[in-house]
C-alpha cells in the first residue's frame, strides 16, 4: 500500500526540513493545491500544501491500519 511506503519516509521528511530552511518556502510557492467545502463555494478554499507534522503522521498509520482490514479481508 501506498500509505506503508510513505511511513517508511517519515523520518526523511522531517531532517529534510531541518537541512533545508527552503524547503518549506518551497513548498507553498510551488503551484498549490486547494479543497473547497462543496463545488460550488470558490471563495471557501483551504490550501493543503505545507509539511506534514505529527498530527498527520499518526492520522497517515491509523487510516494505514484501517485500510489494511478491508485490504486483507477481500484478499
């Protein structure tokens, strides 16, 4: 699965932002991406381009372990 390999990364990231101070300017003056709340609403956009920190690692393993049931009880 696609989330088990980015976890192995985790690390990676995070001395990645520690060696490079650009990095993170890097990131939200690339071409960002954005969610809006409904398709209609265009002034309700949320940018989602930044690093992510360890409130998003936990979500990404516990999704990771949620998906991993369904995968491994269809298989």
């Amino acid at each position: 699965m696609m989330l088990d390999a980015v976890q192995k990364f985790q690390k990676t990231f995070v001395r990645y932002c520690d060696i490079d101070p650009f990095f993170v300017g890097k990131l939200s003056s690339s071409k960002s991406a954005y969610i809006t709340q409904d398709e209609n609403s265009i002034g309700n956009q949320v940018d989602v381009t930044r690093v992510l920190n360890r409130f998003d690692w936990k979500n990404i393993i516990r999704l990771s372990r949620f998906l991993k049931n369904f995968y491994n009880n269809i298989i």
